[in-house]
C-alpha cells in the first residue's frame, strides 16, 4: 500500500478510535494497532498526536462544509424565504453529520477538548467551509434585529450544541434518523430562536 494510502488509513483510523473511546482515552497505539503498523510510522506522517487531531477536524469540517455549499439557498428575498433557506442549510447539516457517524463523533470530542482552539478558528471555518451557512444565518440574525440582543458566536453554538445532542442520540441507536426527528430538531432550534426574537 502506498505511502498517501496509509496516511488516510491512519487519519480514519484515529477518528474511529476517539468515536470508540473518547479523547481522554486515546492513545497512538490504539490507531496503529487497527491500522497495523508500527508506532513509528505515524509519526512520519503526523508531527504530533495534536497535528493528527487537526488534521482530522480538517477533514470532517471540509466534508460538512461542502454538504452546506450543495444546498441551493434561492429565494431569500422574504423573510419566509431566508427562514426556509436556514432550514433546508441545516437540514444538510444535520444529514451530514449523521452520515458520518464515526467523523462526527471525533468532530463532537475536538469541538469539546479543544473548544478554544476551535473557537479561534471559528471565522476561518465560516469563511472558508460554512460560507454559504454562515451567510444565510447572517441574514436571520440581521433581518430579525438579533445583532442588538445577543452576539452573533452565541448564535452559532446555541444552534451547534442542539444539532449536536440531536446527531450524538442518533449515532447511538437512541433516536431514529427521520424527516419527522430531523423536524423535530429543527423546530427546536427555531423555537429557540424565536424566543430570541420575542425577548
């Protein structure tokens, strides 16, 4: 197997291994083992167990940025229309990271450990990955006033940490993947948003 192979064989492996067991509970070892390599070869591939984790959340932003960069978001003239547009956004999102079960999972445990680091990438992100996202949100937050009452990062996690709970409990089997769940969350979050706009 080629060189460019087993690098991708150990990035996949490492998000597998913290989906399994959890940042604490990572260990190098874990990932070489399932790989089947030596210890010693990751670290020609990787600098540290820290640039491996970078390089991994990399990854998992990059595939959901390009979920949010397919959803067509016409029709945001109206103020129906931009709601909509949010919706059909995050509806992307959501399938997304359910779809990547196990890159998720290590996207959730990096958002958590390393929530600094990510909060200081957070326009980078946006700009770079969530363009579109974070365009659309831009427009709900601003037609709505919201930029008064509360700061716009606020904004962001409060709909990152519901979509999170939402996506954790369906990985686990605790909750079925549905348009009727993903409605569910949905109506969640904009009933949050909405107590925003009425407060």
């Amino acid at each position: 197997m080629n060189r460019r192979n087993k690098k991708e064989q150990l990035i996949e492996a490492t998000m597998q291994v913290v989906a399994e067991n959890g940042l604490p509970s990572f260990s190098m070892r874990k990932v070489t083992m399932k790989v089947g390599v030596s210890e010693a070869l990751i670290y020609r591939h990787f600098l540290s167990k820290e640039n491996l984790f970078e390089i991994c959340f990399e990854r998992i932003v990059s595939i959901l940025g390009e979920a949010l960069e397919s959803v067509n978001l016409s029709g945001t003239d109206t103020p129906e229309g931009v709601t909509n547009a949010a919706k059909a956004a995050w509806l992307a999102y959501l399938k997304a990271l359910v779809d990547n079960s196990y890159r998720s999972m290590f996207f959730f445990e990096y958002r958590e450990y390393y929530n600094e680091k990510v909060w200081a990438m957070k326009d980078e992100i946006q700009n770079n990955y969530f363009a579109k996202f974070a365009s659309i949100l831009n427009q709900v937050i601003g037609q709505y006033g919201l930029y008064e009452r509360v700061k716009p990062a606020l904004f962001w996690a409060y709909i990152t940490d519901v979509t999170s709970c939402a996506v954790k409990r369906m990985l686990r089997g605790q909750l079925e993947y549905s348009d009727a769940e993903a409605e569910k969350a949905w109506n969640l979050i904009w009933g949050g948003i909405s107590g925003l706009l009425l407060s």
